[in-house]
C-alpha cells in the first residue's frame, strides 16, 4: 500500500537535513506504528506525505498503490486514499464544520468520478458516525475546530477520517490529550475502520493507545531514520525503558 | 501663497465648470432645500485630491462635467429575486413604471421625488435635505451638496408601521454613458419598521444620496448589493440620524466596479440607540481597475449607545481598498460602546489596502476599540482543507467566505443573508482558474 524508500527532506528554506533516508512500507490491511524521540521526524515525515509546503525532498521517493505521491497535489493524495489526522488539528473561523466535511467528501467522490452525495444522505451518514464517536450535533454547527478542547479536536479528526474512508490513514499522536475515555472512543473509531483493504500508521509517544489498537509492526524513528522495526513487544520495550538503550544499539 | 491661491483658484473654475454643465430642477417643497444646497455646494467647492479625504481616491471621475464610458452588466439572475418584496425599478436614474411594483404596502408611504416635487406640501419638506445638510462634519461632502440641489428622481418613504415585506430599490444601468443623480429619503416613525434593500448598479457614473431619519424606537435595515457592472464609477453617500431606542443596520456588499466612494455619516442622537453598518468588498484588478474607498463617521451624542463597523475587504490583481473611519464621542455620551474593525484579504502582492481608522474621545465611561489587519491567506489553514480533499480553488473561496463572514453576520434576516452568500459564492466561482 505505502511505499516509503530512502527518503531524504530538507527544509526549503534553509539547508537544514530531517528525514535522511527512511525506508518504510506498509502492507494492505495492516496497522504500524511509529514511536520516537520529540524532533526525530515523525511530524515532518507525515506532512511530506500529505504535500505540505516547506520543505524539499532530495532524495528517495513515496508512493501509494505504486503511484507517485510526491508529485501529487495535497488535495490528490486525498482523494487517493490517504489521510492525515493532525498532531495539531488547525482551526477555521467562519467555515461550519459540517460545510466542510461535506465539501471534503463532495470533492474526493468528484476526483474518483462518484456522483455527490445529498445534503440528506450526507446528514445521516455525519450523525451515525458522529455519535459513536460521541461528537455532539451542537460540535458539527460549529466553525471548524473553533473552541473545541484539546480532546474535541482529536475526535474530530476521527470523525472526518470516518466519514472520507481513506484507504491509508496517518494518524499524528491522535491519542495525545486525551482523556482514558476518548482514547478509548478514537481507538475504537479507528478499529471499526480496520478492513483488508485499509492500513494505518499511528504515530505514538504511548503504548496505551496501542494497548486498544493492537499494531502489527512497530518502528522507532530517531534523528530522521527508521532505527529499527519489531512487533507490538518493541513499544512495550520503549515504554519501560525509554529511547535510549535502542538508540546506543544503533550507534 | 501662489500655491494656495491657484488651487482656489482651480478648485473655483472646475466647481463653475461642474455647474454650468447641468440644469438644476426648480423643486417646490424642496425648493428652499435645493438653493441651500447649491450656496453649500458653491462654497465648498468640488472635491480635490489634495483634500484629507481624498487623498487616496481620485474624485475627478465624480468631478468631470461628462462621464466616461462604461458598459453595462449583463444581468443574469438578479439577487433576492426569489424573495417577496416591493420592487421599484431606476434605470440609468429614469423610473421604471411599467416594471414596478404598485407601490403599495401597509404602514408604508411610498412617493418618487419627481412627482412629488410638483406640490409645495409634503411630509418630506423638513428631512429632504436636511441630514445632508447637517452631515458634512468632520469634512465637507460637496457632492452630496450638489446631489441634493440636483437630483430630480429618487424615492421618498414614510414608514409608520411594520412594513410586511422588504422595499427593494432596484438599479439597471443601460447606457454607456449614463450620468445619475438620485436622492433617497426616508422617514420611520416611531416604531416603525422597515427593511430596504438596493441592488444593481445606478448609471455609468452615479451620485446616490439617502437620508434615512430614524425616530424612537423604530428599525431600519439595510441591505445593498452594488451592481457588478465593471466600469462604473458610483459615489454614495448615506446619512442617518437616530432617535432613542432607534436600530439601523446597512451592509454593503460591493462585487466590481472600477471607483466605488461609500460615504455613511452617523448620528446617534437618542439615548439607548444601535447603529451597525458594515461592507463586504470583492476587487479583482483582472477585470479592470478596481478601486473601493469606505468612509464611515459615527458620532455619539447620547447615553448607553452602540455603535459597530466591520467592513472586510478581498483584493487581487492590483485592487486597492480604503477604509476611513472615525468614531466622536461627544462630552455625555457615556456609556458608549464603539467597535470598529476594517480587514483586508489581499490574495497577491500587488493589491493595496490603506486603513485610517480614528477614534475622538470625550466622555470618560465608554469602551471603545478599533482594529485594523492586512492579510494573506493562511497557508496552514489553506493546507488543512486540501489535506481532505479540497481543490486549492474551492479551498481559497472557503476562505474567503470564511473571511468575509462576520461582515455578512451583520445581516439579521437569515435568508437574505444566504442570498448574500450565494451572491459572492458565485463571484468567486466564475474567477476559478
Ligand atoms: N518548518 C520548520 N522549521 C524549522 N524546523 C522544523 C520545521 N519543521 C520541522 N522542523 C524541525 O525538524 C525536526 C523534526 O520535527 P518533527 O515535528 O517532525 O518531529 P516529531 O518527531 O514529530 O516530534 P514530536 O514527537 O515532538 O512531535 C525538529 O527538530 C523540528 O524542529
Ligand atoms: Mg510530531
């Protein structure tokens, strides 16, 4: 599904190197997580990912499905199936969430030629998904992420990835915030999405959350590289002992 | 001193020039109100560059004895035509009987000045006039001087009840060449209620007044969407005066047009009284020059009033925008709340917006506060629709209507509101690339 090979990302503004080659790849139908030191890459990696500005890549490639992500716009890499869910979800005044959510999935059905969904079919499909992820109706009426808590944000985020189905979802510490019960709420959205053909990356500072998504492979990133990758035992290790004795291996 | 006296001298001959270019009408219950017009306006002068006000919108295309060509707009789908209203249609400045409404509405009075302007009595000879006349503080407005000396057609109305259903005033421009001078009056008693919405564009080049007299008590909305003809140039200037209790709210949304001067001057003379006006501005140079200049002065000159101004604009392709706003507190108007922000969206770097916005203060317990922003686009939240899907365009227009919302917030009918909305929706889709 995601192809990730010898990826190399500067800064565009400054030659200051943060991903300097990391080769990942995640099958159909599987879950992996990514766990590493504060400024290792894990953000920058998935904001190339989804073609954020700012930074250039010098080296290496990404691709979903065998096509190109890199060259693609932001807005094609959605409707190619890929999602991000924002360590830092941004806040849009004057545009109502649900408008949004609807524009969003108007658009990626135009990009895949499907017909738009009704503003009735669209209503129904936000409500259900909403209320398992217990999001109020008075949340949807609001502005985008304006005034919503640390946690309502997060949940929201899940709530967009419910409702656009993408095939490979990148999850940026979604569970950071949260309280135990909403942690509890997003793991639980995000198995109700886990399908053969869907595939996740949580990227992750705590093993709670992969207590209730159980991952098939973890990785640990440091210092822009993929350091090393094992199964869910890796992030119980990380959890009891910190980076460092992964780190002192590799160096 | 040689300086000075060859720009009297300048201003003296262009103001002759304006004057000898026009027949001014006789009037009767106006008559008195025209001459003092005409010795206001003389005396004034025309507008200048070199004057405060007009030191960033050049007032020579008002100013000149003919106007420039201008073509009209092809109109497709008039806004708010699918609302109940009573429609009074100027084209170039000439009613429109045939395609008018009967203008009759309960509680409402409704006249045109030319038919009127054949009697010596009317219940419109103390206010036509006389707003204007009042209203050239802190600066002079010789054009609207002169609009009230010459305007032959206009709509007079006298609201004493609650008007059931919006007066529209509608404006086709069909001539390249049109000169229109237009002059507007309107009266609420007490209690009244009225809503007013005036669309399209006047004339190639167009002088509106409206002088809207607000007594106890009474509400009066506004709602006008100006044209989206490309080359005209339109000068408006909006006087009101309210009463204790008294509520008045205009918004303005201005889509194209090559010069717009939007003056409004605000007299909150009646303890307890709310004026709010506010302007939604689209300039896109691509289209041709574009340049929208808003001037807003609200004086407060009574107790525990509120006064609000919000105007946003968008510009691209070299559009420029102003905004000049002041709010005077006078001694004893205490308990003024004031509130003024002008914010410009400038989609490029070629755009301009300059923003002199003033506050003059002399009553010690009021809150007052002004604000003023320049800004792009914000590329992260830009990034975060496209994130899902969004095309970069569609994504931009969100923006900008995002943008523009709490200048459209100040509309209280929800529906004509979404009418708005739609209205510069469509604006924005047809300069997708
Ligand atoms: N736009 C930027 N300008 C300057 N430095 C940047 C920028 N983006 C990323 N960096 C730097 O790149 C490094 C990696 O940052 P990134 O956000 O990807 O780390 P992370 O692994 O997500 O960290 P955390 O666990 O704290 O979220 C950091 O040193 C960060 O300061
Ligand atoms: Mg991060």
């Amino acid at each position: 599904m995601l192809n990730i090979n010898n990826l190399h990302v500067k800064l565009e503004e400054e030659d200051k190197p943060i991903l300097k080659g990391v080769n990942l790849s995640v099958e159909a139908g599987s879950v992996h997580a990514i766990m590493g030191p504060n400024g290792s890459g894990k953000s920058t990696m998935s904001y190339v990912l989804s073609g954020r500005d700012g930074y250039a890549v010098t080296e290496g490639t990404a691709t979903l499905d065998g096509a190109d992500l890199l060259a693609m716009e932001p807005e094609e890499r959605a409707a190619a199936g890929l999602f991000l869910a924002f360590q830092y979800p941004v806040e849009i005044p004057g545009v109502g969430n649900m408008t949004f959510l609807r524009t969003a999935l108007n658009a990626q059905r135009k990009a895949r030629g499907k017909p738009e969904v009704s503003a009735g079919e669209f209503l129904k499909l936000v409500r259900e998904k909403a209320k398992s992820l217990q999001i109020d109706a008075e949340m949807l009426k609001r502005p985008v992420n304006v005034g919503f808590s640390g946690g309502e944000k997060k949940r929201n985020e899940i709530l967009q990835m419910a409702v656009l189905e993408p095939r490979m979802c990148v999850l940026d510490e979604t569970d950071s915030g949260l309280d135990v019960d909403a942690m509890r709420l997003v793991a639980d959205g995000v198995n109700a999405l886990r399908d053969a053909g869907r595939s996740f990356l949580v990227i992750t500072h705590y093993q709670r959350l992969l207590d209730h998504i159980r991952p098939d492979v973890v990785h640990i990133m440091a210092d822009g590289r993929i350091i090393t990758s094992g199964g869910p035992e890796l992030a119980l290790e990380v959890e009891k002992n910190g980076y460092a004795d992964l780190l002192a291996e590799v160096a | 001193m040689a300086a000075g006296q060859s720009n009297l001298a300048a201003r003296a001959q262009t103001t002759d020039a304006r004057l000898a270019g026009m027949t001014l009408p006789r009037g009767a219950f106006t008559r008195n109100a025209r001459r003092e017009a005409l010795q206001r306006f003389t005396k004034m002068g025309v507008p200048m560059r070199r004057d405060e006000y007009w030191r960033w919108s050049d007032p020579a295309a008002f100013v000149t004895v003919s106007p420039g060509a201008a073509a009209a707009f092809r109109v497709d789908m008039p806004i708010f035509s699918d609302r109940e209203k009573l429609r009074l249609i100027f084209t170039d400045g000439v009613f429109d009987a045939e395609n008018s409404d009967d203008p009759t509405l309960a509680g409402v009075e409704i006249a045109r000045l030319s038919e009127a302007d054949e009697a010596d009595i009317h219940w419109a000879k103390p206010y036509y006039g006389a707003l204007e006349a009042a209203g050239h503080v802190p600066v002079a407005r010789p054009l609207a001087a002169l609009n009230t000396a010459a305007a032959r057609e206009g709509v007079l109305i006298r609201v004493t009840g609650k008007a059931d259903r919006p007066v529209h005033i509608s404006y086709r421009q069909a001539s390249e060449t049109s000169d229109v001078t237009l002059h507007h009056c309107i009266r609420l008693e007490e209690g009244a209620e009225l809503t007013l919405l005036e669309t399209g564009t006047p004339g190639a080049r167009a002088n509106v007044v409206m002088e809207v007299d607000v007594a106890e008590n009474a509400r009066f909305h506004h709602i006008r969407p100006q044209g989206r003809a490309l080359e005209r140039s339109l000068l408006t200037h909006l006087f009101t005066r309210l009463a204790g209790g008294a509520l008045f709210k205009s918004f303005t949304l201005t889509a194209n047009g090559r010069l717009t001067r939007n003056e409004a001057v605000i007299d909150i003379a009646g303890d307890g009284a709310t004026a709010h006006i506010a302007g939604a501005t689209l300039g896109d140079g691509a289209d041709g020059d574009f340049h929208h200049d808003d001037m807003v002065f609200i004086t407060h000159d009574a107790v525990g009033c509120e006064s609000r101004q919000v105007f946003k604009k968008v510009l691209k392709n070299g559009a420029q925008g102003v905004f000049q706003g002041k709010i005077l507190v006078k001694p004893g108007a205490q308990k003024t709340d004031g509130y003024q922000i002008s914010q410009a969206l400038l989609l490029d770097d070629d755009s301009q917006f300059l923003a002199k916005p003033e506050l003059e203060i002399y009553a010690d317990d009021v809150i007052c506060s002004h604000g003023s922003t320049t800004g792009a686009i914000d590329e992260t939240a830009l990034f975060y629709l496209r994130s899902r899907g969004i095309p970069r365009e569609d994504a931009t227009a969100l923006l900008i209507v995002s943008f523009l919302a709490d200048a459209i917030a100040e509309i209280e009918d929800e529906v004509l509101a979404a009418d708005v909305v739609a209205r510069l929706e469509s604006w924005l889709a047809r300069r997708k690339k």
